[in-house]
C-alpha cells in the first residue's frame, strides 16, 4: 500500500506571505548565484529579489536570461545584474565575480551626486537582468543524471522596495578604501550560492574518465572556483557561501560520478566552514531531494509513466510527495540571512525525509 499521492503543483497558492516576527529579510544583501536562470536557480534568485536583495546570476544562455529578467517587475529588474557564461571555461567565472561586486557597488552608489552618470561610464560587461539556463548547470542531472536536485523555479511573493547599498559619504576617511580595492569595499557581495551542477555520462561501466572528470569540474571545480573569486569581497563584510549539493552526495545512487562529487561538495563545506570562519564567512550545503520541476525529469514520469512515479514516491517519500524548489529556496536564503548566524559547516538535507534517490532503489 503507497502512501497518498500530492501533487503539490496543483494545490491551490497559499492565501497570503507569512512572514515571521523579526524576519530580517535579505534588503540591502548582495548575492551571486550561479545557473539562475532556470530551476532551482532561478527560484532563488527570485527570492531574494522578493526579499530585496541584489543579486547577479550567470547561465549559459542568453534566452533564458532574457525571460527571467522580462518576468520580473521593473523595481526588481534594476536589483538584477546577469551574464551569458559557462563556468567551465577558464576565467569566466571569475571575471563574472569581479565585475558583479562592481555593479553592486555602482548600485550602492546611485543615491550620490554624479554617481548615474560615472556607473554609465563604466561597462562591467553584465546585461542588467538581461539575458538563461546553465545546461549541466541548473543544478541537478536530468537528462543525464540521477534524481535531480536541479532546476526550475517558483515565483516567491513579492515584498520589499529595492535596496541600495552603502553610500561613499557613508564612510569615514581614515577607513578608506584604497581605490585599488574599490570593488571589495564599496560593492563586495554578502553571499554567493554555487547552484551549477550535473552529470556527464552514464553508469559506471558507461562513463569514461572523461565524464568522471568533466562532473567532478561541474560541480566540484565550479563551486571551488567561485569562492576563491568571491573571497576577497566576502573578507570585505563577512558573508554567507551555500553549495547547492544532492541527496546523491549522501545517499547511493546510479551515476556514481555525480554522487562523488557531491559528496565532496559536503566535505568542502564543513572544511572551508573550519578555515574562512576568522574571517566571518559561513559556508554551508543544501541537498535537495528528487524535485518536481514542471518539464523536468519527475514530472515527464509523472505525465508518461503515472503508475512507476506513483510507486517510486509512494515507496521512497513518507509524505507522498517530493519536494519542491520553493521549499528548497527558502533554505538557502534562511541560510543567507542574518538568521542564520549560527549556523555553519552544516549539511541540511531538504528532501520530505526521501530514501533512495532514484526508483531502481540505491
């Protein structure tokens, strides 16, 4: 006997945003996340723009970009700066870094005289909320990995105007930041979140070391990556670092290639949580559990194959159900917030208390 089925995209939206008393919110947080555009990705960034933080995001391509940026309001879409980017390709990421903690400090500086006309001056390169998805990006194999911790969104409710950051008058002379590092000082960022991710090839028989590589660099070399850049403008104010991890990181699974890396995506974590602590940097890991993604792996085996996803959630999920992006999302940006000051070097799995990762029950 299975437990009884939800579909929890087809429950009616919750009447009104509850917000707990004292939520500080995310107004004024400066965030990059990786593989926005779509998936998980993008419900984050959706979030924290609802939140009225500022946020940059990258995606391989610029259409998805494009629509997330076009599905947004106008006081958001001033709060968003994107890029078109593999973070792959060496260099990339780390030029998208520098030049997003430079917007950030652009945006901070437009309540002063004469700052409009000097951010306009300077190109950074990034499209403000222009331009998608991160393929192996977007978090979460799909088409060729296991259960799938990745992509798509929800819309979170809205709240909060735009936040601008802190102004130049605001700091005091014998503080000065050098002009050399103007980018940590007057932009920095107060978080990043590593949500690229996914799987080449596949079982271990079928995957070559090319594939085993290519994974491992995906999601491990990515994440890695995207601190180092981040480093100097975390040290600036003290931040928060979230890796997107999978349930595959700590629960066995098909595709062990995806599984290794994200485990070393939890041992990454709790030991860069020990070594950037003195400098007030948290870091910690979210594995999300199989998501319901419409279009996505779960939800096509929903559509095609009813009585096998019925038995895989009913046999794998005590709720019935698998988890969504909106849950997941508010992790992370709990996990961002100055809420969640305590809390580093942890590995919080969202996952409705999943078993197996996959229906062939490993």
């Amino acid at each position: 006997m299975f437990a009884t089925m939800v579909n929890v995209y087809d429950s009616p939206p919750r009447p009104e945003r509850h917000v707990p008393a004292g939520w500080p919110g995310m107004r004024g947080k400066r965030v990059v996340v990786t593989g926005g555009s779509r998936g998980l990705g993008e419900g984050i960034v959706r979030l924290l723009l609802a939140e009225g933080a500022r946020v940059a995001t990258c995606a391989r391509e610029e259409a998805g970009l494009t629509a997330l940026g076009a599905s947004l309001t106008g006081e958001e879409r001033a709060r968003l700066f994107t890029d078109e980017l593999d973070v792959t390709e060496p260099g990339r990421l780390e030029e998208f870094v520098t030049a997003s903690a430079k917007r950030f400090g652009e945006a901070g500086r437009m309540d002063v005289p004469g700052a409009v006309a000097s951010a306009a001056a300077e190109p950074t390169g990034l499209d403000p909320a222009g331009p998608e998805a991160t393929g192996p990006e977007a978090t979460g194999p799909e088409a060729t990995g296991p259960e799938a911790t990745g992509p798509e969104a929800t819309g979170p409710e809205v709240i909060g105007p735009e936040v601008i950051g802190p102004k130049l008058d605001s700091v005091e002379p014998d503080n000065a930041v050098p002009a050399s590092a103007e980018p940590a000082g007057l932009g920095g960022m107060d978080g990043v979140v590593a949500c690229v991710g996914g799987s080449r090839g596949g079982t271990f028989a079928q995957a070559d070391i090319a594939d085993w590589s290519a994974t491992w660099d995906l999601n491990v070399g990515h994440a890695v990556r995207l601190v180092r850049a981040a480093l100097p403008h975390l040290r600036a104010a003290g931040g928060s670092v979230v890796l997107i991890g999978s349930i595959s990181g700590w629960k066995p699974g098909p595709h062990a290639q995806y599984g290794a890396a994200k485990s070393a995506q939890i041992h990454l974590a709790a030991s860069l949580a020990r070594e950037l602590g003195p400098d007030r940097i948290r870091v910690n890991v979210v594995s999300p559990g199989s998501m319901l993604i419409p279009g996505r792996r779960w939800d096509r085996m929903r559509t095609r194959e009813p009585e096998a996803y019925d038995a895989f959630v009913g046999a794998e999920l005590p709720t019935g159900a698998l988890v969504t992006p909106h849950e997941v999302a508010h992790t992370v940006v709990f996990l961002l917030s100055d809420w969640a000051s305590g809390v580093s070097g942890a590995h919080l799995p969202v996952d409705r208390a999943q078993n197996a990762p996959s229906p062939d029950g490993y």
